[in-house]
C-alpha cells in the first residue's frame, strides 16, 4: 500500500514537472514570436495599413473669356491581379470567365475583352476602364470584399478632355503617361510614370497645371473592412491651377473663318494667321490649315497637322523682312526717306550677281522704294551700312547681323516647347553681294510666323520689341485668376521714336501708293507690307505674306498671313493680302475700335444706301442688285471680302 501511494506521488510530481516545463516552453515560444519576431501591423497579412493614393485634377485651360479649352473627367478602373485571380481553376469552371462576366454585369464592360485580357499571360492587368458612374464604382467595391474578387483593385484616374475637340490643338497641346520627371531619390518620383503634358500650352504650363496627389493611410483587417485609426496623417490632394490664355474666341472665330475662305480660293499647300495686340504683345488669335483631325494625334499624318505652325515652320518672309532692314537703313543716319537710289530699270547686276524687279522703275527715293519693293532699291541702301570694299566675314557686318537678332529673328523668342529659332548666315559666311543683298530683300533667312509677326508689333507699338504671349492669367491660391505680368527684362527698344514713326508713315504709303489699299478697311488708316518669296530650295514654289497693323496712330492689332504655294494669285498682293485685310475689317468692326477716317463710313454709308435705293426700282429678275439689311445697318460690314 504504501509502496503504491509512493508511486503515485512521484508519478504526479512527474507530471507537474513535465507540466511546468511544458508550459515554460510555449511560454519562451510565445516570448520569441510576440517580442523577440514580432511584425508590425502593417506587415501582417490580417491586420494591415494600405496607403492609398488620391488623385489630383489637372487644372483647367480656358481662353481669355474663360471658355474651357481642356478639362479632366474623374474616371475609375478595374485593375487585377491574374495570378491570383486564376488559381482556382478547376474542369468545371473557369475563373477568367465568371470574373469577366460579374465585372461585365456591373460595369456594362464587354465580358469577352474582360476574359482576353485575364488569358493574355500578363501578371497585372486593366479589365475595365472610363467608369464614371459613382454607384457603379461602390458596387464594385463590395465585390472586390468577396474572397474570390480579392485580388481585384479599383484605382481612380481623371481623364484629360477637350470639350472643342480639336479646336487650337496644336496651341492647346495634349497629355500622356511620361517617366518620372523626378530622380530616384527623390520622394515625388513614381516608377510608373506621370500624366504630364507633352506639347504645346500643357507641356510649357506643366508647373501651374500639375496637381499633387494625396496619401490617405488606411488601415484594413483580414477582410479587407476599415477600421478608423485617427492616429494616421493623411495628405489632401491638390488641385492643378487653372491657366487662362490670350487667345480672344470673337478674333479667334475670325480668323478660323478667314484661313477657310482663303483655302477654298487660294488653295495653297498650308496657310496661317496670327493676330497681336501690338501694346502688350499678347496673341489674340493663332490658326492653321489644315487643322488636326483630333485632340490628340491619331497617326503620323495627323501628327504632321499638330505640329504649331507659327513656331515650328520656317519660311522665308521675302519682301515682308525689308522693312526690318530699312528700320536699320534710317537708325544709321546712312539715308532718309527722301533718298534716292538708282534702280536700274528693273534689271542690275552686284557683282556677278543679277537681281531684278518685278516692277521695272528707274529713280525712286527711299519711300518709293518701300511702296514699290524694288529688290534692287532695297539692296543698294542696305549695302550703304558697310563700306563697298568690305571683304567676306568682316566685323563691320556684325551690327547687322546683331540688329536682326535684336528683333527677335534667329532666337526662341516664346516659352512654347519645341519652337525654332530660325535661319540667319554666319558672321563668316557674310558678304556684300550675297547674303547681305539677299538680306536686304528677305531671302537667305528663315523664320516662323511669331518671329514676323512680334517685329512687325515692334512697329506697330512704336519701336519697342515685346516677347509674343500666349498666358493671360494663371489661377492663384484663393482660386482668383492672377495676371501674369510680362518681363520688363526681355523688352527692348529696337528703333527710336523718331525713326519708327518715320517708318510708320512709311508703310501707311505702301498701303495707300501700293497694291495692297484695295484690301485696307474703310474708315481706319493701316500700314503694312506683303512678301513673295521662293522656296531656297524648289524655286518654283511661292509664299505669299502679307502684316498689316490698324490704326496707324495707335495700332489695336497686328495681323500676319502666310499662305504656302497659292494656286490663284501671283503676289501676296492678289492673295494673303486680301485674307489680312479681311480679317483686320472684321477684327475692327466686331471690337468696335474708333474710326479714324471716319468720313470714309459716312461716304460708305451713302453708297449703300443708294444701292439700296437702287434694289428696290430693280425687277425681281434681277437679284444681284439687291442689298442686305445688314450692309445698310452696318456700312463697313463686309469689307474685304
């Protein structure tokens, strides 16, 4: 008995010490997992913190009466994970199928799509895109809580728009997913690239109109449900600023109807027009043909078609440039405009070097010259600059060569991507009867658009030189628009008062004397000067050009057109002329700009009125006679056309 009773107790005292160390142990294992290996809760796959990303929206563009050019859409997508989403698949069912076939229930999406992109052998997938239906968007966020539909993920997006479709594409520009702007190290930098503008006022305005996206930590259990944390910072998203243009839709409307007319009767290979306020150098209106087809270029033609014309084409200006050389002629105190120079009838020779005039003429001063454009005139008073014995690449031509910069040719003179600066002969490559007497008539030079049409503003705003602007106002940080100042550093003065007025009188006589006065508006003065140029390299190519400025007094608007090879119209005077004097009457008339030969409108108005008297002693038979109300109303309406 006793023998039995001793073995029991040491029996229980064995089983309390293999209890004891039992216990120990799970206790040293609970030790080791909960300190010593312990995860935090953001590594555990059932109890994690997700950081999600909100998405900013890009700010707006809007023209100068705050019409939306470019806008973003908030839009959802279904992305997935298809390693995880078909790894149940068994002989019965096929995972890609019912997955494609819930999403396409909820989302209206094209199952068959859905299932070939699950099959595509990617790991991750977009099933499903442009959802903008926000009950849509929580319906399929309770799908994605069901076990099978985890590896399902719902991303935001905002999706670029232009609610004018292609209208001012190649100005307004387009985004796209581009690599990171930013350095690895850097915290803003995201591997998978950025939505960020790629041309035109989207890529030059990418500061103000990025946004910045926000962080908001969530923290989720093993179900993927939320629990509210309010120890975790979030970061709001920020929206991009709304930039606004100086583009003018009433002038914009005119010249678009302007370039279309002049397609359909002049038909040249392209053609453009711009249109400058001469006092702030502001780009009231900017177009081309042909236009782009889309927003956004669809293949390498349309591509051809968004390329900005007045940035990023050279053609040479012609006769258009002599007024520049001319300005630089009267600055030097070399002549004047009652200067006179030989020229030659029509035909002489600078060394062996022919030059001829379309328009033979033998002594002209200076201001005939001009209204004239004899190529001949021009060359023998821009020669006058440097002595006659001058040899190749001297010094002495490096004024020149500095004045033409000074008007902005040869430099990027606009914050546009991808502009040109142009064509201008090396300080080496200048000689006398060569590339200064090309020069002198605007060939061996190649420029865009902008460049003319600023030098001409310089004219036109009294001698002062003002870099071209595209930006009006950018959206400050109360949500008012601030206006964005123009740099006093870049301005500088080209010619002194008293040598450009001489040369606005000048060039108002071109428009009175020459062949251009048939397009002027009646009722206001205007100056300005047309180009013919050949192609440097396929001569029997033309470019008619043709800036013209309104009033002379006190020039509102600068108008440059530049039609490439015209079909009807041997000179820019029978064609681009035509088109920018049109477009400076509308310009006038619809902004309503003070007359200042306001005896022409009383004149006009009495020839209309007659004509209408006229219309109705005429038999119906004879229509044409007839006058519209609106040319009684209005006596200027339908000048140049």
């Amino acid at each position: 008995m006793r023998t039995m009773l001793r073995r029991a107790r040491y029996r229980a005292v064995f089983l309390l010490v293999f209890a004891v160390f039992l216990l120990g142990a799970v206790e040293v294992r609970l030790f080791v997992l909960q300190v010593l290996r312990a995860r935090p809760p953001e590594r555990s796959p059932m109890y994690r913190i997700e950081d999600h990303v909100e998405r900013g929206q890009r700010g707006d563009i809007v023209d100068r009466r705050g019409g939306l050019l470019a806008s973003s859409r908030r839009t959802w997508e279904v992305w997935g994970y298809t390693s995880e989403l078909l790894r149940k698949r068994t002989a019965d069912e096929d995972p890609a199928r019912v997955v494609a076939r819930e999403l396409a229930r909820i989302t209206g999406a094209d199952p068959g799509g859905i299932e070939k992109t699950l099959n595509g052998g990617k790991k991750w997938v977009r099933l499903v895109e442009g959802i903008r239906n926000p009950a849509v968007v929580a319906e399929l966020r309770e799908l994605t809580l069901l076990p099978r539909f985890r590896p399902l993920t719902i991303e935001e997006r905002f999706e670029r728009v232009y609610p004018r479709d292609a209208f001012l594409a190649p100005l307004v520009g387009w985004v796209g997913w581009q690599p990171s702007a930013y350095p690895e190290d850097d915290e803003r930098y995201d591997a998978d690239g950025e939505f960020r503008g790629i041309f035109g006022i989207e890529l030059a305005c990418e500061r103000a109109l990025a946004p910045a996206d926000g962080r908001r930590p969530v923290r989720r259990d093993g179900r993927r449900r939320d629990m509210v944390d309010p120890s975790l910072e979030e970061t709001a998203a920020r929206t991009g600023r709304a930039v606004e243009l100086t583009v003018e839709p009433l002038a914009q409307d005119v010249v678009e109807e302007a370039l279309d007319d002049a397609l359909a009767e002049f038909r040249p290979l392209w053609a453009q027009a711009i249109v400058i306020d001469p006092r702030d150098g502001e780009v009231k209106a900017l177009a081309q043909r042909p236009t782009p087809g889309s927003p956004r270029p669809r293949d390498a033609e349309d591509a051809r078609n968004h390329k900005l014309y007045a940035t990023q084409v050279l053609y040479p200006p012609g006769s258009s440039f002599k007024p520049f050389m001319l300005g630089l002629v009267l600055e030097s105190g070399v002549a004047t405009p009652d200067t006179t120079v030989d020229c030659s009838n029509g035909h002489a020779r600078f060394g062996k070097r022919p030059i001829n005039d379309v328009h033979p003429k033998g002594i002209l001063t200076a201001t005939e010259v001009l209204v004239h454009s004899s190529n001949i005139g021009m060359t023998k008073l821009v020669q006058k600059l440097v002595p006659s014995t001058i040899k190749k690449g001297d010094r002495a031509y490096q004024p020149i060569l500095d004045h033409i910069k000074r008007l902005g040719f040869k430099t990027r003179i606009s914050s546009l991507p991808y502009e040109e600066d142009g064509l201008l002969p090396r300080l080496r490559d200048m000689d006398l009867n060569w590339s200064l007497a090309s020069l002198a008539f605007g060939q061996e030079i190649g420029t865009t658009a902008l460049q003319v049409a600023t030098a001409a503003a310089a004219i036109a705003n009294g001698g002062t030189w003002r870099p071209p602007r595209f930006v009006h106002a950018i959206e400050g940080d109360d949500g008012e628009m601030v206006e964005v100042a123009s740099d006093p550093a870049r301005e500088h003065r080209v010619f002194t008062p008293a040598t450009n007025a001489t040369l606005k009188t000048m060039l108002a006589k071109v428009v009175e004397e020459g062949g251009t006065g048939k397009w002027r508006p009646r009722g206001w003065s205007m100056g300005g000067k047309t180009g013919t140029a050949q192609n440097e390299l396929h001569h029997e190519i033309s470019i008619s050009s043709y800036w013209c400025f309104a009033p002379v007094a006190d020039p509102r608007y600068l108008v440059l057109v530049v039609l490439y090879d015209p079909k009807q119209g041997r000179f820019a005077a029978d064609n681009a002329a035509k088109v920018a004097g049109g477009i400076m009457g509308s310009l006038l008339r619809r902004f309503e700009v003070p007359a200042d030969r306001p005896e022409e409108l009383v004149a006009e108005l009495a020839r209309e009125a007659a004509l209408a008297r006229g219309a109705r002693a005429v038999p119906a038979a004879r229509p044409r006679l007839r006058a519209s109300p609106a040319l009684i109303s209005d006596p200027a309406a339908g000048e140049g056309r």
